[in-house]
C-alpha cells in the first residue's frame, strides 16, 4: 500500500479499554536477558543494553522509550508484537537509563548514532522506529539522519524541527505552563535528581498516572520543585497499568541508576546541541512514512493536535499518519489495545519484505485480537488546521 503526500493525514478516534488496564498481567521484565552494544559516537566510548525478542523476524522494529522510561515500559508492544512472527523486535535502554552507560555527552543525534550501533550490533541494517516521549524525538532525529537505515518512524509526540533560532523552555513555558518542571531539570539538574532519588518508588508513581488518576492540578508546574504538588497525597497504590514485578523492576533500575543522566533531555547542553547540529544538516523535512499515536488527555500538553500547529508538524512531515487514543501521557501502557491497533495499521502499510522460509507466509497478515478490535478504528477525513497556540515562527 502507498500514500501520497496528501492524503498521508487519516485521523483516527479509538475507544478500546480503558485506561489503566494491563494487557498481559503476567510480564516479568526479569525474564528477558539483556545484550550489550560496544558503541561509539562523537568520539565517546558507550555500552546500550537491549533486548532482543524473535531475531529470526523478517521486520525490525526499534522500540525507544522516553522519560522516565525503561526497554519494559514497551510490555504491551512486546507482548502483542512477539505473537507474530515476523517480527523482530529490539528495545534498548537509552544511554543512561538502566544499565546502559553515559559518556558524558549527548544529545538526539548521538543517541540516534545508538541506535544504528543497538540495530548492527543485532544483525540488521534497516528498521522501522516506534517511539514514546523523548524517544519519539530520538526515533524522528534518527530517521532524519539515517534514512538509509531506517524506514519510517512512530511517536507519541509530534516532531520538533531544528529550524529558526533556539527556543529556550523558559520561553516555551510561558505559553505551556505544564511544562514549566523542564526550567527546573534544566537550572537544578542535581537538586531534581536528588529529590527524584529521594523516594523512587513514589517519584516514578508521580509520573506514571493515567486518565482515571490524574496528578494535582499544580503538577508540573513549577521551576523550583517536581514533587511538591503531591504533598499530602499518600500514593500508595501501584503504578495503575503495570503490575507488580513491573513495577518492582522499574523501581529497582532507578535505584542503581539514579535519574541524574536521564535528565540529559531537560538540560542546556542537549538542547541546544541537538538544535545546532541538526539545523546545519541539510534535510529538514522527513519524507519516509511517519505516524503520530497521541494521546487526547495528557497532563503535560493537553492538545497536541494545536501542538502541531505550533511546530508546523504537517509541513515538515509530509508522509504522516495521525491516530488519537484516549489515555494520558502513556498510550502504550493505559490504552494498549487502542495502541497497538493504530501500531498495527501503520505497519501494515509497508510493503512487504521478501524473505526466503515459506512457512512464514500465513503469518504475514496474522495478528492477535478479536474481529470486534478490528472495529475499534473509526478512519475519518482530515480535521480542519487548528488556531496555533503562538503565532511566531519557530
């Protein structure tokens, strides 16, 4: 199947189960062995973890998680995607978080750089990229940089284009309030690691809320604290789309790691690194095959589709696919049949990979769910151009 530029935006509304649910309550993150990746970029020496599910797949897919993520935060993706065996799937942890090392230096087209070395170190040369959060950017700016390596990329948030002069957050904040937190991972990067690694358990709980838990109304929305919004509320209940050995795992990485090199996205160096490099390259607008699966409720930017407006989304990614599913800020993990539905369809669009085992031929349009999931999208034509939140060209 292909699509022309102009038809490339189909808009589409899922009301799957609800947010909260978790698709398989029996994931163990512990029983997946982790591989290193001997990596080098930008002259820095690095070791990525990852995990490799079903290498004998014909189709890769990188899965990159965000902030404050961990390769298992992909357990629905992992669950549903390894039940077809054309898939080879590969989810690192980011340099930084889990057991994958920090040089000291990063930025979006160094950790894409890892993200070529994760896929080598694999066995493969091309790859489709699923992203969540940061690791949408990630997978965008990789993509970008290497679209002879990869075929086209997914995220969860829009694509933010190096173009125009620097934009600090500061100036950002002002129109977004919600992300005001980002000025304090910025000015009081070791303060906030600190109060993050005061109490893990309860700060990875803070984050991890779905529609049905929203946060405090003040969450988010100040530069000198992340947690004080939360003051008086006992969060004692578990991360509500996670159980139990998930949780326990997610908690127990961030206890060895720490938060402060995970908190490489919020800070001066990375951003406007990752600005100045990408706006001297070249290729600015992708033109591989894109999706966006967004969620219609999140704390952190309540409308994305304005969003998009704001970052001329459409102008600079001009083979995209919209899907938008009811969930918070973690699509993949509160709504993941809605999720992976969208995931499924945009898959589905590349065109077949020629491989040699015939036996692989009744899988290649075989998934998992019901008849009655299939029913779950609802394609409608494209949505008039919203207002844009600003008005000034970034």
């Amino acid at each position: 199947m292909t699509r022309s530029p102009s038809t490339a935006v189909a808009l589409s509304l899922f009301v799957g189960l609800v947010a909260g649910s978790i698709l398989d309550p029996d994931f163990d993150p512990a029983a997946y062995p982790q591989k290193v990746a001997n990596c080098e970029s930008e002259g820095h020496k690095l070791d990525i973890h990852y995990v490799d599910i079903n290498p004998d797949g014909h189709r890769n897919l990188v899965l990159v998680h965000g902030w404050p993520g961990l390769w298992s935060t992909w357990a629905n993706q992992i669950s549903y995607l390894s039940k077809d065996p054309q898939y080879h799937i590969i989810v690192p942890d980011l340099r930084g978080f889990g057991s994958s090392t920090h040089p000291g230096s990063a930025s979006f087209h160094e950790m894409a750089d890892d993200l070529v070395c994760v896929l080598y170190d694999a066995g493969e040369t091309s790859a489709i990229l699923i992203g969540h959060d940061w690791g949408s950017q990630v997978s965008y700016e990789a993509l970008r940089s290497f679209p002879d390596v990869f075929q086209g990329a997914s995220g969860t948030i829009p694509y933010i284009p190096s173009v125009g002069d620097f934009v600090p957050i500061e100036h950002i904040a002002k129109q977004l309030d919600h992300l005001t937190y980002q000025i304090y991972f910025e000015r009081e990067t070791n303060a906030a690691a600190s109060e993050l690694a005061a109490d893990v358990r309860r700060s990875l709980r803070s984050v991890y809320q779905d529609v049905a838990h929203p946060p405090p109304k003040a969450f988010l929305t100040s530069s000198t604290d992340f947690l004080k919004a939360y003051d008086g509320v006992p969060l004692d209940q578990r991360i509500p789309f996670m159980n139990q050995k998930e949780e326990d795992y997610l908690v127990q990485a961030y206890e060895r790691s720490g938060f402060l090199n995970t908190l490489q996205f919020y800070t001066h160096p990375f951003r406007f690194g990752s600005h100045e490099y990408a706006s001297k390259e070249g290729r600015k607008i992708i033109d591989e095959p894109t999706a966006l699966i967004y969620p219609d409720a999140d704390p952190v930017v309540e409308d994305w589709a304005a969003a998009m407006e704001l970052l001329h989304t459409r102008s600079f990614m001009t083979n995209l696919t919209l899907f938008k599913v009811h969930a918070a800020h973690w699509p993949q993990l509160e709504n993941p049949v809605a999720f992976n539905e969208a995931l499924r369809q945009w898959l589905d669009t590349f065109p077949p990979i020629e491989y040699e085992e015939d036996e692989h031929d009744e899988h290649e349009h075989e998934h998992e769910g019901s008849d009655d999931e299939d029913q779950l999208v609802a394609p409608i034509a494209d949505e008039p151009l919203l207002e844009p939140l600003l008005h000034e060209d970034l």
